[in-house]
C-alpha cells in the first residue's frame, strides 16, 4: 500500500505542478479513534520519502463529524485523504449506488485503512479493483480460518457475539457466523449493543453477563473500534466465567490467558 499511495502522491504532483513549485503534499488523515500504530506506520513510511504536511482530523467516535473534515479536505484541496475504518471510509466516500458527490469525496484519492471487508461494506466491487477512486488494505483474517482456528482449541457448541448494531464492521461480521454456523456446527447466540455509536462500560457488562449467562464456549469480539476502546470490559467478564474470546485483532489494553487473536 505504501508503494501505490508515494505513485498517487507524485502523480498528482505532477499533474498540479506541486514537485515543479517546491511544495509540500498535504495529506488529511481522518480518524476514529485518535492516532493508532496504522496511522503512524503510514506516516513514518511516507514522511522518509516525500516532502509532506499531514493534518489530522479525529471524529471521535461521531461519525457524523466525517462529513465536515470531508467538507474542510475539498475546499483545502489536499492531494490525499486516509481514512480509518469501515464507518469514516462510507461516511467519506458512500457505498456503491448510493454516492452523493455534494457529501461525498469523489474526485481527491483516498487510501482506507482497518477496513475489515471493503466489498462487503459495499466500497469495492472486489479485492482485486474498486473501480473507484480509492484503495486501500483490509485488515482481517477470513472468517473461515478464524473458525478453524478456534476449533483447533476446543470444541465448540455454541458461538456468543457480541457486537454493536449500529456499526457496519459488527454487522457484517456476524452475519458471515450466521452463515457459517451449519458448516461449523455451532449455535450462535447473539448479544447486540443498542444504545449508540459508543457503548459504555455498564451497557457492555451487562450484556457480556446475559451472554455468559447461556453458557457459551467461545465468545467472538468482532474488529469494531467502539467495541475495542471497551475490550478490558469485556475481557473481565469474559475471564471471571472462563469463556475464552476469539478476535481478529491484537487487543492490546486486555492481557489474560483467555484471549485468543488472529
């Protein structure tokens, strides 16, 4: 990804003349969280090799603040604009059929990152081509091996999630363990946070306590950002039960015995 975002760059140098003045690129970076290892690889790797200022842009969690960063990249006219996660990618860029370009970004490059899957999100047509003006790298190991995976440390009955509704990447997670759970032989019980883009820590214990509760073997923390910033909750409870956790990512802020990570 490094190698297509420096030819982006020197392309549209070239075709503005930027490299021939002497000027910087500008770069926004639109985030979710605040600044991750992602972001600051992405920016180390570039900042070796081009002249750049890169102006950070953090929603916080409100996604609907992506549209007034998107608002503030067009007028500024930056050369390139990263975007974090699924939910800042759509709110950017707009699912396929459904792109407004008074709201969305269309016409400036845009690499995402800590995209979970970018065709199923409806950003791509396929991983090979997104027939659009943007590119970028998902981040996730395919839902099949992580099954396997967690098979290979016992067997599994019943498959808890939990996940928040209103969040893409939760979604469409588990609705690849719905469809999965016949191949797999496993009941999948299903726990869903309600309350808003950013679950608190009360809501999410009681529900990994109704969760625990149906007993399940395995219970599967999906790559979603609201839910990651809560992981030491989840992880608690989880650990107190004995249930083991399954994830595809690397949870830093919860370390125990019971956490497994793709």
């Amino acid at each position: 990804m490094h190698r297509i975002v420096t030819s982006i760059l020197v392309v549209a140098a070239l075709a503005t003349g930027t490299l021939a003045q002497g000027k910087d690129f500008r770069v926004m970076l639109i985030l979710f969280r605040g600044t991750t290892p992602a972001e600051q690889g992405f920016m180390d790797y570039l900042k070796t090799r081009l002249p750049i200022n890169f102006a950070m842009r953090d929603v916080d969690g409100n996604r609907s603040r992506v549209r007034e960063f998107v608002a503030e990249a067009k007028q500024q006219r930056v050369d390139l604009i990263y975007t974090f996660g699924t939910t800042v990618t759509l709110e950017a860029v707009g699912a396929l059929g459904n792109v407004d370009p008074t709201v969305h970004v269309t016409d400036i490059p845009i690499v995402f990152n800590i995209v979970a899957d970018p065709v199923g999100a409806g950003l791509a047509t396929a991983f090979a081509a997104t027939d659009r003006n943007l590119t970028g790298v998902s981040h996730i190991v395919p839902m099949p091996d992580q099954l396997r995976a967690m098979q290979q440390f016992r067997s599994v009955r019943k498959l808890g999630v939990i996940y928040n509704s209103l969040e893409a990447n939760s979604k469409l997670a588990v609705e690849q363990l719905r469809q999965l759970a016949p191949q797999f032989q496993f009941e999948l019980l299903e726990t869903p946070l309600l309350s808003g883009q950013k679950p608190d820590a009360r809501e999410i214990g009681e529900a990994m306590h109704r969760l625990i509760q149906s007993r399940p073997d395995f219970i599967y923390l999906p790559s979603d950002s609201s839910l990651i910033e809560r992981a030491a909750v989840i992880v608690r409870f989880a650990s107190a039960a004995g249930v083991p956790l399954i994830s595809p990512l690397k949870i830093q802020s919860a370390r125990t015995a019971h956490l497994w990570d793709l």
